[in-house]
C-alpha cells in the first residue's frame, strides 16, 4: 500500500511526465490530503477552503455550501471601500474566489453588503459566529478550528471538532438565511 507522500510523488511525476504543469509535491503535501483535484479542463486545483474541501468531499450538502459560500462573497463585498474601490484584504481574508462576487463593484452594492454583514452578525453569535469566520472568512482549516475553538491538542480529534462545528454552523446558517 502506497503512502500519501507516494501517491502525491507518482501524480507530480505523472505530470511532469505528460507536459502538465502541476504544483510541487511538498506543496501538495502541506496542502493535506484530498487537499487537490483535477478538472474536466485537466487544470491541477488546489482546494484550501475548508467549505471547498468539504464539499468535494461530499462532507457537506450542495445547501451547505451555496450558502457558505454566499457569505464569502457577503464578507468580501462588505470589505471594499467604495471610495479608493480598494480591498481591505485583513477584513477580506483573501477570499472573494466565490462566483458571487460580482464583476462590476457599485456604491450601493457595497452598502447593501455592509447592511446585511451586520445584520447577519447581530443575528448569529457565538460560537456559530466565530466559526463561520474562521473558515469563511479566513480560511483556517479544521484542524485550526478544532484546536482554537473546541481546545482539541489532537490532530485527529481538532479536525474532526473542526469540521463538525462548521457543518453545524453552516446548517445554522442555511437556516437563518432561508427564514
């Protein structure tokens, strides 16, 4: 039975091989397992987003994911400043890889997303909230969530409490925005 750093080492070498470009073994790696997938278009994908992972994975539900994956746009949309028409990246997290997003950034639309983050942070609070942002908004992965938020020192245990907590609070948040 191959290892993951074996299986990782024969995709690269595969790549390569064929004229593919293809990311490095070592960033394959560090990226986790299943952290990577290959698209119809044979484009090498890396998946970071734990709501993306989750969601190849078939962890989460096609819900589940729409809508994490609406707040993600919400987050970046409510980050822009409509005066420099600049991102504030600290607030933004980096995302914005969301199709929401869309191409053309307006004042109102800006506003209209600032209103609703707020509102939507007044709505859910505590834990749910703080989950949410941290893997929507900042992209940790689980097993950050899972040590940071549920005190599991354990790899194996952080990452489960990690993604258990998020499907809760996804669904929580499904079911806030479908009220």
């Amino acid at each position: 039975m191959q290892t993951a750093a074996g299986t990782v080492q024969a995709h690269v070498a595969e790549r390569e091989r064929t004229g593919k470009q293809t990311a490095t073994a070592d960033r394959l790696l560090r990226a986790g397992e299943g952290a990577y997938e290959v698209t119809p278009g044979d484009v090498q994908r890396i998946l970071v987003a734990p709501l993306d992972r989750l969601f190849k994975d078939g962890r989460i539900t096609a819900r589940e994911h729409d809508t994490g994956d609406w707040f993600r746009a919400l987050a970046y949309m409510a980050a822009i400043d409509p005066g420099t028409m600049s991102v504030d990246w600290n607030q933004a997290g980096g995302g914005g890889a969301s199709a929401k997003v869309p191409a053309v950034f307006t004042s109102q639309r800006i506003a209209d997303a600032r209103i609703e983050y707020r509102r939507l942070e007044k709505a859910i609070r505590g834990v749910i909230w703080i989950v949410l942002r941290k893997a929507l908004i900042h992209e940790h992965s689980l097993a950050e969530i899972g040590r940071a938020v549920f005190g599991h020192d354990n790899d194996r245990d952080a990452r489960a409490a990690g993604a258990a907590g998020f499907r809760m609070a996804l669904a929580a948040l499904a079911d806030w925005r479908e009220r």
